[in-house]
C-alpha cells in the first residue's frame, strides 16, 4: 500500500549536533527521504521568520511517498483487523488492553479467558482517533479488562475478531513478592532496537518500564504505526509501562499541542493514582511502588506534578512496597559528553524529596549510552542517597554517545556505550540484583550488575 502524508520536520537546539542516520530497513522498510529547508535573510525579523517557516509548514509541507510492507495502515483499506496490540497496568488487578483499527465500526470489546480459545469474560471501552496535520490516525481502543489473579496466563482477543494473544499477569503488590523488571530507554526501531527487543524476549520479565522516546516519529506519524507493530509480540504478551522523552513532544507552535500522539496511543494509569496527567503517574507490583515523573511536564515546587508526587510518596506503605523506584527521561547524573545538564532544574525541584522518600534506584534516558552511579545526593556520594541508572541505549536511530568527560566522576561506577537493556530482579524486602546486558552478547551474558540492599 502507498502512503502519501504530509512530514512535519522540526528539530530541538540540543539535538543539532547528533549524527544524522536513517532507520535501517529490516526494523522498517522505507525509501530514503531529504528534508528542505528555508533560511531567512540575516535582516529578517523572528516574527516573520517564523510566520514564514509557519507558512511553508501549511502550504507546502513535505510530501513523503512510502511504501511499507509490514503494515496496512493505508488510506484505502476496508480492514478492521486489531493491530499494535500491547498492555499496561491499569490498577490493582486489572490490565489496560489498547490496539489500533482502521474502521469505527470495530467494537471496544476484548473477550478474555484462563484457556486458549475460551473466553468466559467480556469487557467494554471506548476508542479515540487523532490528526496531526495531514496525518489522520486509526481508531485507538481502550478497554480495562478485569479483576484478574497474580501469576495466571490470560488468553484475549480484541474487538470481536482477529488473532488470539495472551499474558502472564505479574504478582500483585506485597513485600515478599519477587518480580522483575526489563528496563529500556529511547528505543526507536533500527536493527538494534530489534536486537534489543530480541534479547527482552529471551530475558523473563514481568513488567518492562520505558523511560522514554519511544517511537521516534519527530513529527511523522506513521512511524508511530511502524512502532507499534514492531513491539506487538513483546507489549501484547507483557505490562509496558511508558514515561515521556524530548522525541515524544511533537508540538506545532499554534497548530498541534504537545504530546498529541503520545497521549492517544500510549494511556498509562494516571486517574487509578490521582494524577490529572497522562505524562507523571505512579503503580505498584510485588513490592515496588513505581514513580513514573515527567521530563517534559512542569515539575518545580507548587506544580500539579510536584503536588501530585508529594502526596503519592505519602500513600506509599514500605511494608507493603519496600522498593521505591523512580522513572524520568533526561537524567540527573550524567558523566557523558551528550545532554549535559538537562536533567538539572528537575534534580533541584525533586532530588530532596524523593531523597527525604528514601527511593531506591532511579532509571533514565536520553544520552545514548549506559552509565551507574553509587548513592549519591546532590553531587556527593552518600549511603543514604539513591542510586541512578542511564539506559538510553535500546537502539534509536541517532547513534551511541561515546564520548564521556575525563576524569570519571567520584559518583560514577560504571559507564559504557553500547545498545543494551538491564534486568531488575527484586527478590524479596531487602534484596534486589541489577544486570545490564549489551546487544553484542548472549543474553546470558552480564556486562555490569550490582546486588541493591534495603534496610529492614
């Protein structure tokens, strides 16, 4: 099928220098494509710059002709097949199911059971379409199936038809309950991601946490459609669970607000914890509470996040959930040459109370590389502080970043670039074991791991 869309270019300051690199075609077959641009004269104002940039953005835009094999997301089709199927938690005991269909004639419906074929339950929700531009999604459908039991296999299929999926449903929340996480940052789809994802699969996990950039559309949209088929087989099977990244703005200044996309497709369980945001929320599974904050969202003091987080962090029962863990993109401990500082203004406005919170271990994305740190606070090791882990390595189209500053920071332990993910196994209260393993190796393989201590 043959799309012909409208591709919207823009590009963040700090992403000017990156290596251009285009998707390679086993993660997503499409043509090379060249960007035009139009410069002003040196005695031009911003204002008509930017109504002119405006302008050509509306008038002519770049038209973009693709062929893609491996979808059917075209403006012909007549199909209502249920497609980029994947899960989330959505509370306690209950999975979110969200997929894709072409036509609105398609029921929200997912029919569920214990046994392959069977299905002794239904539930219902809704389904939501976006534009961007040109660009105009299929229908996305929610539905909320549950309550379902810890440890069980469920079977499940999407809106009346199609084919059959199934999921383990992780342990429910408990001090004494194992449970483990895969955990992956700036994914993109190239053949390492596809490397990345395979090494997942092989790896087994309960819940995979994504601190953001997932698809890496930058303003083209069916990108965001490639996305999800190419994590269909992982994300249908087992709980993702998503934070946002710079990659996953997409705003057009007047025209398109932030994260439109993001947003429709990618609904995480911000109303179950309180949250009036789908970019900062919070969950529980075994015995870890899970602070999913937003990089891209106003976090400063008396901010709807910041209020948000205090009064979540005062929900938590560390009998219940002794780990507290703690998600954001950009990172606020960063010894690589990339991104330096992007982190910082958020680590002013939280460090101290997710440090008073006693959190555990915090992820983060964004620099293309993989680095860990002691327990530190405010720039100095402390055995009180909270250790972070860089893992923006899961195979974004605009390279590693190899270049790190010398000397290695006190705080630093351990830092490296290669694509890769890590596996976070919390065995029970007091221990916890994290491994990063690289993309090069056989998953079995451990580049780098630390055994993680909670105090009784």
């Amino acid at each position: 099928h043959w799309w012909v869309t409208v591709e919207v270019w823009a590009q963040n300051k700090e992403e000017a220098d990156h290596t251009k690199a285009t998707l390679l075609p086993r993660a997503i077959p499409q043509k090379q494509h060249t960007t035009q641009t139009a410069m002003a004269s040196s005695s031009s104002s911003p204002s008509s710059c930017f109504w002119f940039l405006l302008a050509l953005l509306l008038m002519v835009g770049y038209f973009h002709i693709s062929y893609r094999s491996d979808l059917s997301f075209c403006l012909f089709c007549q199909d209502s097949t249920s497609r980029q199927v994947h899960i989330s938690l959505s509370g306690p005991d209950y999975i979110r199911v969200t997929w894709i269909t072409l036509r609105s004639s398609s029921p929200s419906i997912v029919d569920y059971g214990e046994k392959s074929g069977t299905y002794t339950h239904s539930a219902k929700g809704d389904s939501i379409s976006y534009s961007y531009v040109l660009y105009k999604s299929g229908f996305v459908h929610n539905v909320v199936i549950g309550p379902l039991e810890p440890y069980k296999v469920y079977y499940y299929r999407c809106g009346k038809d199609g084919s059959e999926y199934s999921f383990k449903m992780p342990p429910a929340a408990g001090a004494q309950q194992p449970v483990t996480f895969a955990v992956v940052g700036d994914l993109g789809q190239t053949d390492w991601t596809t490397s990345t994802l395979r090494h997942i699969h092989e790896s087994s996990y309960d819940v995979l946490l994504l601190p953001g950039d997932l698809s890496y559309a930058d303003y083209y949209q069916p990108l965001w459609d490639s996305f999800g088929q190419l994590v269909e087989p992982l994300a249908s099977s087992r709980p993702w669970m998503v934070t946002e990244g710079n990659h996953d703005i997409e705003e057009v200044p007047l025209l398109i607000g932030s994260f439109r996309s993001y947003n429709a497709r990618w609904q995480m369980p911000h109303v179950e914890c309180g949250s009036d945001s789908n970019l900062y929320y919070s969950f529980e599974v075994a015995g870890a509470h899970v602070l999913m904050l937003g990089s891209y969202t106003d976090y400063n003091r008396g901010s709807g996040q910041y209020q948000w987080l205090q009064a979540d962090l005062l929900k938590v029962d560390r009998r219940k959930t002794p780990w507290l863990i703690a998600v954001v993109h950009a990172p606020w401990y960063n010894s690589n040459a990339k991104h330096r500082g992007n982190g910082d203004r958020m680590m002013e406005a939280m460090e101290s109370l997710l440090k008073e919170a006693h959190v555990d271990v915090l992820f983060a994305g964004h620099v293309h590389a993989y680095e860990r740190t002691t327990r530190v606070f405010q720039l100095v090791p402390d055995p009180h502080g909270i250790v972070h882990i860089t893992i923006g390595d899961g195979g974004n189209r605009e390279g590693l970043a190899h270049k790190f500053l010398d000397p290695k920071p006190e705080w630093s332990l351990y830092r490296e670039a290669s694509f890769g993910h890590g596996i976070l196994r919390i065995l029970n209260a007091t221990h916890a074991h994290w491994t990063w393993h690289r993309n090069q190796d056989l998953e079995t393989v451990v580049a780098d791991e630390v055994w993680l201590e909670h105090p009784l």
